[in-house]
C-alpha cells in the first residue's frame, strides 16, 4: 500500500478544512447545517473535524510506528500545532480585538479578559471571548470557535505515545482492547448525556473524536489485514443509506467514514495537486476561517447571502492559510531536527 507518496492525504485535509469553514457560514447565518437537516445526524462541521480525526489516526500511528523515540514524536507533534495556535492568538489579541472591540484601546488593554486569552495557547483552558468584540445585540460571537478541538487532537497524540509505548501496536490480541474499547463507547455514547464532563473534559465529545482518530490508527495497524476495495466501498454505501432510518445509522457513519477517507486517501488516482503544491493549507484555514468570517459578518451587519459569506470568507482565509503555512508552520517543522538536539543534551545534563 501507498504510504507516504502520491497519496490524497494533503487534499483531503484541505477539503475537510474548506467543509469545517463553510459549516460556520450557516452558523454565523443562524441556519441549520443542510447536511444535518438530511442525516439528523451529522452535520458539515462534524463532518469535516472526523476527517481530520481519521487521517490524524492514521498518520500519526504511522509516524509512531516509524520512529518510537519519545522526545522526537514528542517534538513533532508540539511543532506542528503550537507555534501557528500562538500567532493566531496574538493575532486575535492585539490586532483583531483593538479593531473590533466596542470598548476603547484602553479599556480594551485594562481588561483583564484581554489577556487572559492567552490561556487558549494552552488548549486545556480555552477562553473564547475578548472584551466588546463581535456584539451582534445582546449576542457576543465567540472569537475563534474552532480552537476548542485542538485539545482532543493533542490528546490523541498523548494516546497514541501511550499505547505504542504498552506495546498495543504490535499485537492483534492487544490492539483487540482498542476495538472493544471503540465498540462500548459507540454502544453507550447515545445515553451519555450533552453536559456530562470528567477532569472538565466533555465526554461525548472526547467519545467521537477518539472513535474517528483510532478507527484511522486501526485502519494503518491492520493495513496488512484489512482490504481496501472498492466493493466493500460500494457495499458499506449501500448499507448505510438502508440504516438512514435504523439505530444503526450513526454505527456506519463512524465506520464508513474512516473506511471511506482512508480509501480515497491511497487508491485514488492522486488529485488537487494545484492546491497541495502551494503547502499544506488546511492547519491554516481551521485555525483563521472563524475569525475571519466573525470580520465579514460584523462588518456587514450580520446581514450578508451565505453563499457571497461563504466565498468572500474562503479568498481571504486562503490567504491567511498561505501566510501561516509558509511564514510559520513550515518554518517551524524545519526546526525539528534542532529542536531535538536541543533537549536531548538538556536532557544528557539533568540526568
């Protein structure tokens, strides 16, 4: 199988980011989700986040598995999310807020929220607000909404660390317990309920997203085992439009997705290349396309077309996912190499 080469990885996050932006359109727009009105299920934004769940699974296994040094994955995985999160938090504090905020630049820069969104950089305690910015009436938007999955992302990657240092990826028998594990938290994950929240951490959320990121880790480890064909693609369509009105339904959708995207992702005919060799855009746009679209609506009213919202909000995020990409998040990846040198001789000193 296809690993790392003329793969569809890049696009597909790259499409699922694009789904994840236009979903907040209808948000902001204060309509429902069309793909939600269909499944009453899962909607765009749901859609979008599993896919970058499931080719996370996958690829950080893969990485895992390539290379199980512990401060290396460490390193890569700390790279890869955290200098982008800080200059888009910066971004939003001393540029965004002064613009947007109803307050004066003092009162602003007094406030004691102003700063305290810096506690975003940490991904546990997320603060969504800054003081007078985006007031729609009584409503006050959130800033960057989309910052609160980053957290499970990284949790993940915790996960990952943990079960490939037990040994779970090297043994059908124990990786068997991951299975079990996704199978009881599917089979109770609808009685759980909307608020319940262990160590602050919203469980249903943390139940899809670990459904989604280790049915994709599942899919790398039985790569060998589990076919990949175009039959059983059409035969798992087939199955999940005849569950549409079955208890079953939400079952396929966390079976079909990740099957369905890993498919695509290594046995089909590589696409998007005219997208995918300007870098990795999709980091970028998850990170900006929410503050850029609370931009457009303030400043239109909150009275503009989803349609002209949604094309308006994609050109300037786009641009902001170039700038990310190649003025932070590709220059900072190139660092790995340094960086791990780095601690490894702090490390040789403590001990």
């Amino acid at each position: 199988m296809k690993q790392t080469h003329s793969n569809n990885f890049d696009i597909l996050r790259f499409l699922a980011a694009i789904v994840v932006l236009y979903s907040h359109v209808y948000s902001f727009a204060k309509v429902q989700d069309p793909l939600f009105r269909l499944t009453n299920s899962i909607g765009f934004g749901e859609l979008g986040v599993a896919i970058f769940f499931v080719i996370s699974g996958y690829l950080i296994t893969m990485s895992w598995q390539r290379n199980n040094n512990i401060l290396v994955f460490l390193i890569n995985r700390t790279l890869r999310i955290f200098p982008a999160l800080i200059i888009v938090v910066l971004f939003a504090i001393f540029l965004v807020g002064p613009l947007f905020s109803e307050l004066s630049i003092k009162e602003y820069f007094v406030n004691k929220q102003t700063f305290s969104y810096f506690s975003n950089i940490s991904l546990f305690k997320l603060q969504n607000y800054l003081p007078g910015v985006f007031i729609e009436g009584n409503t006050t938007h959130k800033i960057n909404a989309p910052l609160w999955t980053l957290f499970f992302e990284f949790v993940m990657y915790l996960l990952v660390l943990f079960f490939g240092l037990v040994g779970l990826f090297h043994s059908f028998k124990k990786y068997s317990i991951v299975l079990l594990v996704i199978g009881a938290l599917w089979y109770f994950h609808s009685d759980i309920p909307n608020d319940l929240f262990f160590l602050k951490i919203h469980v249903g959320n943390f139940i899809s997203f670990f459904i989604y990121f280790f049915m994709g880790s599942l899919l790398y480890v039985f790569r060998d085992s589990i076919p990949l064909k175009s039959r059983y693609l059409i035969i798992g369509s087939v199955l999940l439009i005849a569950s549409y009105f079955s208890k079953f339904f939400d079952l396929f959708i966390f079976i079909y997705i990740p099957y369905t995207i890993i498919y695509i992702a290594l046995h089909v005919k590589a696409f998007g290349t005219f997208i995918t060799k300007h870098g990795d855009l999709s980091y970028g746009i998850y990170i900006y396309h929410y503050i850029i679209q609370n931009i457009i609506f303030y400043m239109f009213d909150y009275k503009i077309g989803i349609w002209y919202a949604f094309v308006l909000s994609l050109i300037i995020t786009l641009g902001f996912a170039y700038f990310s990409w190649h003025g932070i998040e590709k220059k900072s990846l190139a660092l790995k190499e340094k960086t791990y040198i780095y601690f490894r001789n702090c490390l040789k000193k403590v001990f």
